[in-house]
C-alpha cells in the first residue's frame, strides 16, 4: 500500500508541476497569443474600413469621369460636325471649281475649234472671254 500511496504523491507532485507549468509558462503565453490576436483584428477591421472607403472614392470618381466624359462628347460634338461640315463643303467647292475649269477650258476648245472651222475672229474673241469668264 505503501507503493500506491508514493505513486498516487508521485501523480499529485506532477499534477502541480504541470499546474505550476501551465501557470508559469503556457497561461501567459495565451494571454499574449490572445493581446496579439485583438490587435490583429483591430487593424483587420480598420483595414477593412479603409478599403471599404476607397471603393466608395473609386466608383465616385469612375461616375465623375464618366459625367465629365459625356460633358465633354457634349461639348465637342457640335465642333466636330462644324468641322466635318466644313470639310464636306470644301470637298463640294473643290469639286464644283473643278468642274468649272472643264467647263472653261471645253467652251475654249469648242470656240477655238469653230474658229478653225468657220474662220471668224468674232468665235476666237468669244473662247477668249469665256475663259476669263
């Protein structure tokens, strides 16, 4: 009995070793392990708040430069068709100058070609003046 009884001091003298233990080592461990773990979800939590804000700025701005981008279409499309207008009308007067210069040069050619034929001078000073016409 004697050797059940020094076992079970034996089992009682660890068992307030390892409270002992515990109590020296492994508690203040957690507790710090658990100070840490706070802190960490404090700035989670912040970070969390931030990021959340610089979405909120992001689609803000995306809706400004949009709004702006569309003010500006607003703005430049009456200018960019004055300028095509412009472009399309010196288009159309180049092509009508053009065609006048036919014309002259053609009414020339068929005055000079009369005077040949029918030998006026009156037809040579006609093609004169048309091509100064």
């Amino acid at each position: 009995m004697t050797a059940v009884v020094g076992s079970m001091q034996d089992a009682f003298e660890k068992v307030g070793e390892h409270h002992e233990l515990i109590h020296r080592d492994i508690i203040p461990r957690v507790e710090v392990l658990e100070k840490e773990h706070s802190v960490f979800k404090q700035e989670m939590t912040a970070l969390k708040s931030e990021i959340i804000g610089m979405q909120k700025g992001q689609k803000e701005l995306e809706v400004t430069v949009m709004k702006d981008g569309k003010e500006t279409r607003e703005l430049l499309k009456p200018f960019a068709d004055h300028v095509l207008s412009q472009a399309q009308y010196g288009a159309q007067t180049e092509r009508e100058i053009a065609i006048k210069k036919l014309d002259t040069k053609d009414k020339a050619t068929v005055a000079l070609y009369g005077a040949i034929g029918s030998g006026g001078l009156v037809t040579i000073i006609a093609g004169i003046i048309a091509l100064f016409k």
